[in-house]
C-alpha cells in the first residue's frame, strides 16, 4: 500500500477547533439552522438599535450641545436609518440569505458613525472606551453571529478605534492605551462567547437532526405497518381507532406451490422469491390506491377503498385492475423463471370492521363477512385465476370481463355464486403493466 493511502485528510484549523462540519452538506444545513434560529431576535435588535441611536442623541445634546448637532446629523440621518433599513431587507429572501453579511456591515457602519461622534464631541476619546466596548459587546450578545464574523468585527473595531483615536484633534495620547486595553477586553469575551455560544448551537443542531431523522424512521415504520389516514389519527393523538365502513374491496391473493420439496429450493431461495414477489406487490398496492392488511406465510391480504376513493377513480375498479397486475406478475415470474408458481385470487366488495389492535405492536386489520367472504372465495379459485363474488360482478360488468364461473359452497357462508375476472373491455381503458425484472433463482 502506497504512504499516501495512509495519510489522514487534512482538517481545516475551523474544523479543528469545532466550528465547521466536514461534510459541506451538512455544514450548509447548519448554516441555514442557525440563520433561520436567529432571525427574529437579530430583526428585533436591528429595530431597537434604530430607536437607541436617536436615544443617544439627547445624550449628546446635554454633554455637548455645540457638537450634539453634528452627532444627530451622524446617527439620526445615517446610523438610525440604515439599521431601520436593515430590519427590512430581514423580510427579504436576499436578506435572510446572507443575514450575518448584512448585520456585520450594519456594525461596521455603527463602528464608523460612533467614531466619527467621538471625533467631534469635546473631550470624546477621554470615554470613548465606554461607545466601542458597549457597541461590540452589544453586537455579541444581540446578533447571533458565528465566530468569524465576530473575530471580524472585533478587528475592525480594533483598528477604527486606533485610527480614530490617531486622526481626531479632541483625542489625548495617553488615552489611546487605555481605549485599546479596554477593547481589546471586550474582544477577549466576545470571541470567547461566540465561540461557545456557536459550539453549543452545532451540538444542539446535531441533536435536532438525529431526532428528526429518528421521527422520520418512525414515522416511515408506522407507513409500513398502517394505513396512511391511520398513521394521520394517530399521531394527531386519536386512540381506539374502529370504522366501520360501508364498501370495500377485499383481496386474497394465495402463492402457492413455492414450497414444493420437489423443485430443490432452499430456504433462503424460498424467502428471497416471497420477497421479490411481494414487493411487486407491494408497488402495485401503491400504484393503485391499495392498502396491504397483511402477509401469512404465501398469502397477501389487501382492500381498497378504506381511507375514501382516489379523486376521479372508483376503488373497485382499482381493486380489479391491481389483482389483474398481480396475476401478470407471477405469469412474468413464471416466463423467466420457469417455475411454477400458482396464483389463486378471491376478491368481494362490501362493509367491513376496520381498526389498529393491540399495544406494544399494534396491527392494522379487517374483520367482517366480508373479509370472510373473499377468503373462502380465494380457496375455491382455479389455479392463476381471479374468482369474484356476485355483489363485485355486478360493479365490474360495465368496464370488465366478468364471466360466471360456478354456484359454489363456502365454508361457513353456504352456496353463492361466483364469477372469474379475465380482464378489462377491449373498449375500456387498459392499465398498463410495469414490467418486471424478477427472478427466485437469481
């Protein structure tokens, strides 16, 4: 192995110290977070900071009436307004956008006005230490800016503050070592607070995001497992969840012969050919609108129409078409396998008892005649066909083939007649099938 392979990839000195994710994804999320988190205090203290400029105007007046007018002129005309202006472009996607550029260039403004006011008033420099340190420690503590805006900032008030103190005629030289050691305090604990305050807020953004993927995980599982409409009650707090509701349409699919000693598969060929198989299954429940209830061993239980019907789509038709999709999957399964997988589909329309059961893994499920009903029906299909009850004939007939197939007996229901679904009319609408890439052996 070449040295270079074993060489850890260089971290950036941010990276180092806490303040910048590896992954830029992730650090531009953060980015987003902590603007997003920030954005109603910095707009409030941009509004406030408007209002205290005027403030110090009357502070001025009173100290030094004959450059107070000069002062007023600085805040009341320059300052005051562009940190009114600044709140605006808040409400901006530009502004929200590049919010901490914004407030910072709003603070170097601030820092050139309260120099200038300095400058100007008599014997300015002699407290001017109290403005920078007040104005900096103030832009800390209001505006949540992340550590290389404040170590820009603290910068820039360091040199404005020497370079005013060197230029302005009231300034006294002994008065710039105090000044500079006064700021350069405030600098200290700015930096240090930012630091922190920013350590903390990448930490706690982590912690949101492992939460929200967690709920995501959840939540995915409770789709899994439960009707969409069911998982909506339940989380908005609803418990004891039982409908009971007029018509449905109730599918059994059976696949059987999968076990068969005989055709030499073993048990992990087994359960990856059901995977496989129900999967598709799976996808086609979605494409039309179907809720899976559940899986026994090979059979697969399914209803349409227990959360309403589509808009514009009737919830037995699409219960037709998705076992007619059904049986084109195993005869797809068959083509390009040559195994002989068998197919038996019972499929009833009418009222069920649908609710979740049970505590710790609660379970969707349908209980009625009904589900009854289309059970016994799909025990007495012929091998891959599509044997319906008389109440589904009579809602397919318009739009389906739907031939009579036999008065037969169903356990604990008695005689009924039941009919074979062969497919759509040739002048309706066909649903056309996805194709399947599927094989049980590989």
């Amino acid at each position: 192995m070449e040295p270079s392979s074993l060489e850890r990839p260089r971290r950036s000195l941010a990276a180092r110290a806490g303040l910048n994710f590896a992954d830029p994804a992730v650090e531009a999320r953060f980015v987003a977070y902590y603007i997003t988190k920030s954005l109603p205090v910095t707009r409030l203290f941009l509004v406030v900071g408007a209002i205290s400029y005027y403030g110090f105007f009357i502070s001025d007046k009173i100290m030094d009436p004959v450059g107070g007018e000069i002062a007023h002129m600085i805040r009341g005309f320059a300052v005051a307004p562009v940190f009114a202006l600044a709140a605006l472009m808040l409400s901006t996607n530009i502004g929200r956008r590049y919010q901490e550029a914004l407030v910072t260039t709003i603070y170097m403004l601030a820092q050139l006005g309260l120099t200038l006011v300095y400058s100007v008033i008599a014997h300015g420099y002699d407290y001017a230490a109290m403005g920078f340190v007040i104005l900096l420690m103030a832009a800390n503590a209001a505006f949540a800016l992340r550590t290389p805006y404040i170590a820009l900032i603290s910068v820039f008030a360091l040199v404005t503050t020497i370079v005013g103190h060197l230029l302005a005629d009231n300034a006294r030289p002994q008065w710039i070592i105090i000044n500079i050691l006064a700021l350069l305090t405030s600098i200290t604990f700015s930096s240090v607070a930012a630091y922190l305050r920013e350590r903390v807020a990448r930490r706690q953004f982590l912690t949101e995001e492992a939460l929200s993927l967690a709920r995501a995980r959840v939540n995915d599982l409770l789709h899994s497992m439960l009707p969409s409409y069911v998982v909506q009650r339940i989380q908005s707090g609803e418990t004891g969840i039982a409908d009971s509701l007029g018509e449905v349409a109730v599918i059994f699919a059976s696949v059987g012969n999968v076990a068969d000693p005989s055709q030499g598969i073993g048990e992990a060929q087994l359960l990856r050919g059901l995977n496989l198989l129900f999967s598709n299954f799976d996808r086609e429940a979605e494409r039309y609108g179907i809720d899976k209830i559940k899986t026994i061993g090979g059979s697969y239980m399914a209803v349409s129409g227990l959360a309403g019907q589509r808009v514009g789509e009737d919830h037995v038709e699409n219960a037709a078409d998705f076992a007619l999709a059904l049986q084109a999957i195993v005869a797809r399964v068959v083509d390009d396998t040559g195994y002989p997988v068998n197919l038996r589909i019972g499929m009833h329309v009418g009222p069920v008892v649908a609710g979740v059961i049970g505590v710790q893994r609660p379970v969707f499920d349908c209980w009625g005649e009904s589900v009854n009903l289309a059970a016994r029906l799909e025990s007495k299909a012929p091998l891959r066909e599509i044997l319906v009850s008389e109440s589904t004939y009579w809602r397919l007939k318009q739009k389906f083939d739907v031939t009579f197939f036999a008065d037969v007996t169903l356990k604990g229901i008695g005689r009924a007649k039941s009919y074979c679904l062969r497919g759509r009319h040739a002048d309706s609408a066909e649903t056309p099938i996805n194709k399947l890439e599927m094989s049980i052996h590989g």
